[in-house]
C-alpha cells in the first residue's frame, strides 16, 4: 500500500543506520559524506525529487540538531528520509545545492530557522526573517512571544 | 544671438562620459515588482532586471507573510494545532486539515471510518475548486478578462456557503480534526452539495467558452511561462505545473490517501507546458473533482463520522451528561489533550498547487515536538527565477499567475 515496499535496501558506506517505521525509511547518514551519498542516491536508486529538507532541534541533548532531506523517486514511486546529526558547537554540513538546485530555498530556510550552515551554498543569507534579524526562532532555546522590550530603558528626557 | 549662445557655461562644459566602460555591455534597469503589487496575490517582491522589455534576471523576495505557524504548532496541543493549518493556505485549508490529520493519526496507529474518509475526500475536493475558481478568476483578470472573474466568484461562493453548513466558518473551516470531523454533517448536506455538484459542470462549460477559444486570452498565454520539465523536477515544482508539461504525477493515484483508490478519476495531463496548458489542466481537474464528489455522493457509506477512539475524540454530548467515563474523557482532552506516541511522519497530500508534506515529530507529550510544513507554493515559486529569465516583462504577469501559489503558503 505505501510506497516504497518489496524494493531493495539501500546500501552505501556513509549509511550508518537504516530504519523502518509506519512504512517509511529512514537512513541515518555520516554528515560529512552527505553529498557523496545524495550524488549516489540521485543517480543509482533515481531520487529525482528533493521534496524538502529541514531540522529538528533536541535542544539541550546532543547532538543537537538533526538535518533532515526527504527525497522522492517518481519513477520509483518511493520516499525516503535522510538524517544527519549535527553537533551545536559544530552545526555546519556540506550544501547539495549542487546535487539538487532545489536545495537552495530549503537549506536557506533551515539556515534562517535553525543557524545550520552549508558549505558550500551559493547563497546563504535569511530567507523568511528579515536581514538583519538576531537569532534562529525555531530554535527550542528562542522565545515564542520574543524578546520582551523594556520600556524602563526608554531615556524620557 | 550666436555671441550668447558662446558664451553660454553649460555649452563650455566638457561632455560628460556617458559612454559605458564596455559599449557591448547590456543596460539594465533594475525594477522592483511588489511586494504591494497586485498581480502577485499577496505580498511577494520580485526584484526585476530589466534590459529594454526583457527580463534578464528575476529575483523573488519572499517572508512578507512569516507568522511563525510552524513554531506555534510546537506551543499548541495536538487538536489545538488543526486551526493553525487553516491559516497556511487559506484557498485549500481543507487540504491542509487534512494532511495534518493524516500525519497525527499515522503517529497514533487511528483507524478512521469509511464514511470519515468519504467525507474528507469530498471536502477536499470542494476545496480544491474553491482554489482553482478563485486562481481562475484572478488570473484571468490579471491577463485582462474581467468577466470571468464574476462568473468564478459565483460559484466559489457556493462552495463558501457549503463548508459554512459543515463548519460554521467559510474559510478557516478546521473542520478535519485528528480522529474524524470536526461535527456531524450537519441535516440536508447531500442536497445541498448534490444541488451544487449537479449545476457545476455547465458552469465549467461557460468558463471554457468565455476562454478556450479567446484569441486574446489565448495570444495571452499560448508559448509564454516555458520552463523545462527537468529544470521544474530539480527545483521542487509539483501540482498541475508538472501536470501541464506532461508528467502525469499525481500523489491521489501513486500514493493514494484517505481511500481516494476507491475513485475513479483520471489526471488532466497536457504537454505543451505553457499558460494555457496550465490552465487546461486545471479545468480538466475541475471536472475530475466533480466526478470525485459525485461518487462521494452517491456511493457515501453509512457509519460514524469519527473514529472509536474516546481518547482522541470527544465524546457525545449526551455521554457526557449521563456518562462517568465520558466526562471523564472529555474533561482529559479538553484540558490537557491527548498524548502522541513518539515517531516522526511524512505524510503528503496532493493539494490544488502540488504536494502539501508534513513532517511530524513527537516526543510522546501533547504537544507536537517538531511541524515541518513542505508547501507547495514554496518549492514552486523557487522556479519564478528561471521562468522569467529572458521573457517579456508584460508577459511575466501571465507567467507568474500561472504557479498559484499563495504567499501564506509560501512563508507560513
């Protein structure tokens, strides 16, 4: 019924875990060989799409962040999750911009919600914040209601 | 008079050099579209560089609409979070209830009835042509045909009246909760959407006749807005764009949801992956979803609206009057909501601008840990940059009408 099922598993070194649950995979992926394993996984198991990639923040576990690529195979018609995990003090992983132009927006994104950066992005600024903004709100560190302004700082004079 | 004009200080002053540096080197006109422009649906900027009429680069701006809904998600409880799901798409907030609740109800292993399912199907269905009315109505009067828009906004206020009989709410319905509906169809639906479903497929028929064969609606959009199937898979387009080059994709039939296998349907699929093609599939869904909602109608199983599930969905009124356990239940929902097993989902829907996914995760409380929202609108207008490239800057008007997306949609 879901897609994806009686198809091989997939097997390539930077793997480093696979898991199954309510009919999706998901592979748990070494960060630092993440484009290698999005260059194979595009071109031997045809994930053609990148449907979205984003983050989850465990904030205060570690590793703290969880960058997350789900990939599509039309012809395939099968979905798969990948993961990587992502120290706080070292929150960088390599761009596949280049494995997928769509990754552009999304890492962005992820960059502009989470403070996750990737090497190697063409162009890697905010964009749902403005510029200019401080901090990363989907962090589970950041305030939902903001910062609160003190008025008592205000000069009356 | 010659002696003045000598004399003149502006006539002595050196030519300035007006000259570029490279005098092959295109001069380009920055021109900055929006975001209050009213051809872009929302508050969209699109930074233009303009040589002559043609566009060379075309930039968009997006986060006009931020509101943070996928970190208020994380606030609410789990129920809570349905009504923040209206608010992402506000054409197709069905559609929106409805993925959500698929993706919680995977998470708690919920068995939902027939009739539910039926009941979502055909909701959906309304809703995507209340979207594809309102796209149609307002894109042709971007183009310049201003009668259609009359004749789209009539029968998409059927349609609004409709969910307000199910809902109480024309808009921001949430009314696909978490185990089930919201309530009880209420008395008199079916004739209410029979009557409906029963005028509409003429009223498509007026609109392909004021269209179809409009030589300026169809100077207008035949050949304008190319973009090549491989540039629109890279980039993450999906919906009727993808459908209109071509690629009959279509996640109602390769991953079906909420027993839409039951149905029988076809997908609207056109190669010449322009405007008017776009637009050609989008009546053809049209008339799908009629035949969608005709089945629903006649083939509608009997049985309850909402799961068996006293944990997940409220109980009766009339159990909770004369029940311990009920108010017991009722009181437990109510007040803190009900808890989630840990996991994480990814569940998609076909929208009516492409492929709605949420990714969920929970940490096992009531409230969800983690709402990641992957929009259509979003992953669609990442491709604007490359349609754009090189056409006329009156037919980017066309072009960009023809995406649907929805700025709510895109910056969440």
């Amino acid at each position: 019924m879901s897609a994806g099922e009686g198809i091989n598993v997939i097997q390539h070194d930077a793997i480093l875990e696979t898991r199954e649950a309510f009919g999706e995979t998901t592979l748990i992926a070494d960060p630092a060989r993440i484009v290698h394993l999005c260059r194979h996984l595009k071109a031997e198991e045809k994930f053609v799409r990148l449907s979205a990639v984003t983050a989850v923040d465990w904030h205060p576990a570690e590793p703290r962040f969880e960058v997350i690529y789900h990939l599509h195979s039309i012809e395939n018609n099968r979905r798969l999750r990948l993961k990587c995990r992502l120290p706080e003090n070292d929150a960088v992983i390599d761009s596949v911009y280049e494995v997928w132009r769509g990754a552009d927006w999304y890492e962005r994104e992820v960059f502009d919600m989470f403070g996750i950066r990737f090497r190697n992005h063409p162009n890697l600024v905010r964009i749902l914040m403005p510029i200019d903004w401080d901090g990363h709100p989907l962090r589970k560190d950041y305030p939902v209601h903001g910062h609160k302004y003190d008025y008592s700082q205000e000069s009356h004079g | 008079m010659a002696k003045i004009l000598d004399e003149d200080p502006v006539a002595t002053l050196p030519a300035p050099a007006v000259e570029p540096e490279n005098p092959a080197a295109p001069r380009l006109m920055t021109l900055n579209m929006g975001p209050q422009h009213p051809s872009t649906h929302g508050v969209l900027r699109i930074m233009l560089e303009l040589e002559g009429e043609i566009i060379r680069k075309a930039v968009p701006d997006i986060g006009f609409l931020h509101t943070g809904i996928e970190k208020e998600c994380e606030q609410k409880n789990w129920q809570q979070a349905v009504t923040l799901t209206d608010r992402v798409d506000y054409l197709a907030n069905l559609s929106n209830n409805l993925v959500y609740a698929l993706a919680v109800e995977k998470l708690l292993q919920l068995e939902i009835p027939e009739r539910a399912q039926w009941m979502r199907v055909m909701l959906a269905e309304l809703s995507r042509l209340n979207s594809h009315l309102v796209w149609l109505g307002t894109h042709a009067l971007d183009i310049g045909a201003m009668s259609v828009f009359f004749y789209c906004f009539r029968e998409r206020e059927d349609i609004l009246r409709i969910f307000e009989i199910f809902s109480g709410q024309r808009m921001m319905t949430s009314y696909i909760r978490i185990g089930g509906l919201a309530l009880e169809p209420p008395r008199g639906w079916d004739k209410r959407v029979g009557a409906f479903i029963r005028a509409f497929p003429s009223k498509v028929d007026e609109y392909e006749n004021l269209l179809n064969a409009n030589p300026i609606w169809k100077i207008r959009t035949q050949n304008v807005g190319f973009i090549s199937l491989e540039d629109m898979l890279a980039l993450g387009v999906t919906g009727p764009m993808i459908r209109a080059a071509g690629l009959q994709w279509d996640i109602r039939k390769s991953e079906p949801y909420s027993s839409y296998e039951k149905f029988d349907f076809e997908v609207p699929c056109y190669a010449e992956n322009d405007v008017y093609a776009r637009y050609r599939v989008r009546l053809g869904e049209m008339r799908q979803s009629t035949r969608i909602i005709t089945q629903a109608l006649e083939g509608m199983p009997p049985g309850d609206w909402r799961a068996d599930a006293p944990h997940v969905t409220l109980p009766d009124r009339e159990k909770m009057k004369t029940q311990m356990e009920a108010l017991i239940y009722h009181f437990k929902i109510v007040t803190e909501g009900f808890r989630v097993p840990a996991g994480e989902v990814y569940q998609c829907v076909e929208s009516p601008r492409g492929e709605i996914g949420y990714y969920i995760v929970s940490d096992g409380t009531s409230k969800p840990y983690r709402v990641h929202m992957r929009t259509p609108s979003f992953g669609n207008l990442q491709a604007l940059g490359i349609m754009l490239k090189d056409t006329l800057i009156a037919d980017s008007i066309a072009s960009l009408g023809s995406m649907d997306f929805v700025l709510g949609d895109t910056d969440r």
